[in-house]
C-alpha cells in the first residue's frame, strides 16, 4: 500500500503556505502609522483600515476629534470609543456618539471594536473633558475653560465619511479608539476653584479717542477689539501682553480669566466691512480677585460625570397629575426650580453623593416645543467654587393635557438630571 504522507516538497510548500497565512493575520492586526492629515486628505485610503495616530484632541459642545494643521476640505476626524463606552460628548449633550450596549462591542460597518480599558484610557477621558462651569466674573463657559490641551496617541479602526458623515451634523470621518497609547496633558492658567471678587469700571470715548482708536491695526468689532486692548490696558495702568490672552472667540481676557476688556455701545460698518466705534462706544474693565484661592496648578483635576435619565415614569406622573388635581403639591405647576432640585437630590441619593453639597441655582430658562406647544424647562445649579454643576430638564407631557393641549394645569415632571462634579487632587497627575 502506498504511503499517504506527503512528499517533502510538498510539505514545505504547505508549511511555507501557514506561515504566509499567520503572517496575513499578524499584518492585518498590525496598525498603520499615520498622521491626522492622510486621514483627511486621503480617507479612503485608509478607510476601515486599523490605524495610529497623534495629535492635539479638541472637546466641547461642537467638537471631539483630533487636530491637523493641514485643514483638508473632506472634514475633520471625530472619535469615539470602542466596546461599550459611551463618548465624553455626552457631557454636553452632543448626541451624535455611537450607539452602544452594555457589555457588547460596538460595531461600525459591519465591523466590531473593542477597547483595551486601563489606567492611561483613565487619564485621557477625564482630562479632555476636566472643566471650570463659569468664569470668575460670572460670564458662562465653553470649551476655552477646559483645563487641559490634550494630546493623545491612540490606535483605532477609521472610517471615511464618503459613505456618510460621523460625529456633530455628520461633519467628520470617524476614528473609534480601541486602545490609548499615550497621553500628555498640559496645564493651562484657568484657575481650579476659589472664589472671586471683581470690580468693574467704564471709560467712554471722546472724539479724539475714537480717532486714536481707529488708527490701530485690526482695532475693529471683526477681532473683538483684541488689538485695541493694549490701549484699554494703559488707560488704567494695567501691563499686558496682547498676545498672551485666553484663546477663545470673545473679547480680550487673560489667561487666568483675572482680567478682561469688553467694548460695547455704538458701531459702524465701512465699505471694506470693517466694523469699527463710533461715538457712544465704551470699553468695560472687569478686574477678579480671589477671595478664597484657587487649587495650586500642580494639583491634578478630576471629574466625574453622573446621569440618570430619562427620568420620567408614566404612571408615576400620573399619580402627581392626581395629587395636583386633590390639591396636594400645588407647587409643581409653578416651582419648577423645586421639582428640579427634588429630582437631583432623588438622583444624588441613587448615585450614592453627598446631598448636602451646597449649590446654587445660576438660572431656570423655559420654553415651548414648537409642533406640540409642549412646555420645557432647563434649570442649573453651581457651587460657589464652579467645579460642579447640576442641569436638571424638565417638561410637561402631553399625555397630561386635554386635546386642546392646554398645559396651565399641568405639572412639571424632572425628565433627564446630569452632574458634572470635579475636584482637586494635590500631586495626582
């Protein structure tokens, strides 16, 4: 009977085949090293295709994704986690991550992404979104009072948007991180904490002024009047470098937010469509000093984000709707700063918080939604250190009213409750 084994040389062509095949499988495994702009100037290059990169993370309410210099026309490249992690955008309320499920790996395309969690993904989530709530002469913040400029070096699978955007209005390709290689963080001069006192003082301009003012270079509305403020600086005596301001699109202010100059009052467009002052324009000086310091710079910031929504129980609403109508808890149908708290400190209780935090309420805005007239709520508390912020959504359902959608005897019922708690923690960075 003849042998079956294999003949040698055909046995080393099988060995020869399985050692290609493991290699095809390692390279498919291995990442391209790539820099953000190929992503962008060439996306279908590497579409679907598993990639490394580096660059400076941008964070806010209109943005995650990673930077480039070069500025491509095809869009941006958002990001977004692997597994079952939901994306820091939810902070702020961008809605635009990818839909996740507990305990399962996301899929983009047909494609499953896990994510490798550790210390280092840790330390970059929590210092790309670490944020002051307000500044200290109480004007609102937004992405410039993040604390940290984070530049991270991650390995994920992208995917081009030619087959449909990714991220806020699907304005980006796409880069799910499934492991974060290295992270730097640098400290910026926001102040973490303390409270402030600030002073405010007003000079109107003369004629002569005006003239002075808009002989300067770029001293025009387009610019905020950044160039004009070096003047501002000297009609009080103040030094500063004009350059050296916190980046963000509004008037000039220092980068430990201390100082700042608003102008306001009069303007007039030429037909160069420069937008200068005219008679009636003025320039505020906004001057803060710490009353109660802020955290040394060395200190590390962390924050923590909690959520529980929606909120709403049917039947439980229901069951308000009828105390209401006995008489009972009359306030819900105009307190809705009470409804709000009551919401948080049911949620604070769930999360295992100290309630006794003190907070303040900053401001409740309302409104109607416009095909249902259905009216909503948005009401926000601070502490007087603003490193944590409460946001409390309210509304009136409709599943409460009449056919005639009357909602004057309707109670407010708490809908989502989101808490942003940061702290500082000396020599933890």
């Amino acid at each position: 009977m003849k042998s079956r084994c294999p003949h040698r040389g055909t046995l080393f062509f099988l060995m020869l085949l399985g050692r290609t095949v493991v290699l095809l499988a390692q390279d498919t495994s291995r990442p391209v090293q790539v820099t953000t702009c190929q992503l962008e100037t060439h996306p279908d290059t590497y579409d679907r295709k598993l990639v490394q990169v580096r660059g400076r993370v941008y964070f806010g309410k209109f943005n995650f994704d990673i930077d480039s210099d070069c500025k491509a026309p095809q869009g941006r490249v958002w990001l977004d986690f692997g597994g079952d992690l939901q994306s820091p955008s939810e902070y702020w309320g961008v809605f635009s991550s990818l839909p996740k499920r507990k305990g399962q790996d996301v899929q983009v395309r047909g494609i499953s992404i896990s994510l490798v969690r550790d210390a280092t993904l840790d330390l970059f989530i929590n210092d790309v979104g670490a944020t002051r709530f307000r500044k200290p002469n109480g004007d609102g913040c937004g992405w410039e009072c993040l604390f940290y400029a984070v530049t991270v070096t991650v390995r994920g699978r992208f995917f081009s948007a030619a087959q449909g955007g990714f991220g806020i209005e699907e304005c980006c390709h796409l880069l799910v991180i499934e492991k974060v290689i290295q992270v730097s963080s640098q400290r910026n001069r926001v102040p973490a904490g303390g409270e402030f006192q600030c002073r405010t003082d007003r000079w109107e301009f003369n004629a002569d002024e005006l003239n002075a003012l808009s002989k300067i270079p770029a001293c025009s509305l387009r610019d905020d009047f950044k160039m004009c403020s070096v003047v501002f600086a000297k009609h009080w005596g103040d030094r500063i470098n004009v350059k050296d301001h916190l980046d963000y699109p509004g008037p000039w202010m220092s980068p430990d937010m201390a100082l700042c100059y608003k102008s306001g009052g009069n303007f007039i467009q030429t037909p160069d469509h420069v937008t200068k002052m005219k008679p009636g324009s003025y320039v505020v000086r906004e001057a803060c000093r710490p009353t109660s310091p802020p955290a040394p710079a060395s200190d590390h910031i962390h924050c923590d984000f909690y959520r529980s929504g929606p909120l709403e129980d049917k039947n439980a609403a229901l069951l308000v709707e009828k105390a209401v109508k006995a008489g009972r808890e009359a306030w819900r149908l105009s307190d809705m700063t009470q409804v709000g708290w009551l919401a948080y400190q049911d949620s604070a209780g769930q999360w295992g918080l100290d309630r006794a935090v003190p907070l303040r309420l900053e401001r409740c805005e309302q409104g109607t939604m416009a095909e249902t007239n259905q009216p909503w709520a948005e009401c926000t508390w601070l502490s007087r250190d603003d490193l944590h912020e409460v946001i409390v959504d309210l509304r009136k359902p409709t599943y409460l009213t009449n056919v005639a959608r009357n909602f004057d005897s309707v109670p407010w019922i708490a809908g989502d409750v989101r808490a942003y708690l940061c702290r500082t923690e000396p020599g933890r960075h």
